[in-house]
C-alpha cells in the first residue's frame, strides 16, 4: 500500500473508531428489569465510558462536512451540538448516577430504603429515562437530534458530489435511537454502528478519488493565484538592410 492509501486508513479508521466503540458499549448495556437487581459495575463501565463518547462521535459526522458550509451543513453541526450536550448530560444523571445510588444501596443493609431516591432521578421527566407517556427527555431530545444531524449531513455531502450509498446509510443510521427507543441493544449498536460504517466509508472514498485535471487546486489561503493568460504581441522589426555593395580592391590587392 502507498503512503497516500496508509494515510487514507488512517484517516478513516480514526473516524470511525468512536461510533464504532460506542456501538460495542451499547451492545452490552445491561437492560435491567428492576433497577436495585442492577448489574451495578457492568452499568458504571458502560455509562462512565460512554460520556466522551458522545462527543467524539459528533465530531466525526462534523469531520466529513469538511468545507461545506451551505444552510444543511449548519443544520447539521447545530444538530450535533445539541445530540452531543442533551446525551452527556443524559448519560450522567439516569447513567452514573442512578447507576451510584444503586451501588450504595445494594451496599447497604435496606435496598428497598433507597428505591425512592433511585426513581426519582430514573423517572425525572428531564434528565431521567423516557417514561411509556414518551414524556420529552434529554434523551427524547438528543435522539431526535441526531435523526436531524446525520440527515442534513447526507444531503450536504450529496450537494458535493459524495456516493449516494454511505449517505443513505448515514441518514438511516441515525434514526435507530428513535426506532427503537433505546440506546442498549438493538438501538444503540445499530446507530453508532452504521455510523461507524458510513464514516469509514465516506472518508475512504473522499480521500481516495482522484483529482479532475480540470479542478483548481486546493487554495484555502488564496496563495496559488490563477495567472491571466500572456497576450503576444507582435513587435515591429526593421526590414533585413540590403547588401552593401563590394567594396573595390585596394590598388595593392593582387588578383
């Protein structure tokens, strides 16, 4: 492999390597029945690890837009802004905390003593976890938030000329949340891993296609300037001058 396609898999790979982390930790997100049962050190692991991830997986859906800066790219990195910021404050508190409170009271010598205070944080209708009433949460509106962040990212990047297959797989990928209603199995691996997919693939096929001859080269700080075509002039030259004439021998010159 040449070292334009090492770096290329680089590129990709560090891309895809959030969504895809974050897609294994979902995979094995305990679902738990009744929350003083809670595998407690599985569920802080989880959780702990899951909160920079968020983040990292917003700035890698935000790496494939690149230069574009029509109104769909900005939709796009609103979006994720608010996926990244409603999921990390949604993650600490019905995540590490609700996940501290049950490690405290499976600890102490009454578990039962502690199910009011674990409900109120689960059930909060802000930072806790979605009630059956689908009562709006950090997590209602993180979900929805990605929906709109991979959408708009898609058509962004198939006004500039990207494959049309990754783009329906990253607009796809980002309503699983929302499908599913969870971010533990089957809806948090689904997402994050078509999202790790549809990165990988983006970022190959940008890096890897070739350059038009007919496209200008990159010039973000406008250095390389286009020089306007040399005109040639034709500039007037005297006429050949005509022969002298012979110049007559000396009268000492021998024949």
């Amino acid at each position: 492999m040449d070292a334009l396609g090492r770096r290329t898999l680089a590129k990709a790979g560090l891309g895809a390597v959030p969504p895809l982390l974050l897609a294994v930790l979902a995979y094995f997100h305990p679902q738990p029945q009744d929350l003083l049962k809670l595998d407690v050190e599985s569920w802080l692991f989880v959780h702990y690890a899951q909160i920079p991830l968020f983040p990292l997986v917003a700035l890698s859906i935000a790496a494939l837009l690149g230069h574009c800066r029509d109104l769909t790219a900005t939709v796009s990195r609103v979006a994720l802004f608010v996926f990244a910021v409603s999921f990390v404050a949604f993650d600490a508190a019905a995540g590490a905390v609700t996940g501290i409170l049950v490690q405290a009271a499976q600890a102490s010598s009454d578990p039962e003593s502690w199910r009011a205070a674990i409900d109120t944080v689960w059930w909060h209708p802000i930072f806790g976890q979605v009630r059956q009433g689908h009562i709006p949460s950090l997590a209602a509106i993180g979900a929805a938030s990605l929906s709109i962040a991979t959408v708009a990212a898609a058509l962004s990047l198939h006004r500039a000329g990207r494959p049309a297959v990754p783009l329906v797989l990253l607009a796809l990928s980002g309503f699983g949340l929302q499908v599913f209603n969870t971010q533990a199995w089957p809806g948090g691996p689904l997402t994050f891993g078509g999202i790790a997919l549809a990165v990988a693939w983006l970022q190959w096929q940008g890096e890897r296609a070739p350059v038009r001859a007919s496209d200008p080269p990159d010039d973000p700080l406008g250095i390389m300037q286009r020089r306007a075509p040399i005109e040639r002039r034709r500039y007037w030259r005297p006429a050949a001058e005509p022969p002298k004439e012979a110049r007559p021998l000396s009268k000492w010159s021998t024949d």
